[in-house]
C-alpha cells in the first residue's frame, strides 16, 4: 500500500540485481511476500519462490514435510 510499500519494493528490486550479478541466492516465501515480489516485477529474477509461508521455511529448517513425504516413490 502506497507510500508503505517503498522500502519493500526497493529492497526486492535490490535483491534481484544482486541476484541477476551472480552475487546472491535469494530464496523466498509466503503469500504476502510473493504478493510483494510481483509488485515489484521481480518474482522471477530470485533463484527460489514459493507461496508456502510457514511450510516453506520449514522446509528451508531440513524438516519433513507430509504432503513431500506423500509424493515420494515407494
């Protein structure tokens, strides 16, 4: 929400040039936060994005996920 939205725009557009130079892996998570990303028209220049949230950096932590585990071959 404008004018809030200034510092989250920009630090994403900053983490996709760093991103872009090869000088960063950026990984991130949530609605909200992919929500800010298309906003800023840098969803896809990160190296990973998920809408996850909470599964999402659980998943970052080494954690088993159910529905991960459900879709592995027996």
């Amino acid at each position: 929400m404008p004018p809030f939205d200034r510092g989250t725009l920009t630090a994403a557009r900053h983490a996709a040039e760093r991103v872009k130079a090869g000088k960063l892996v950026a990984v991130a998570g949530g609605g909200d936060t992919v929500a800010a990303l298309n906003a800023a028209r840098v969803v896809s220049d990160l190296t990973f994005v998920s809408t996850a949230g909470g599964a999402f950096l659980e998943w970052m932590e080494g954690k088993t996920l159910p529905g991960v585990e459900a879709l592995r071959p027996r």
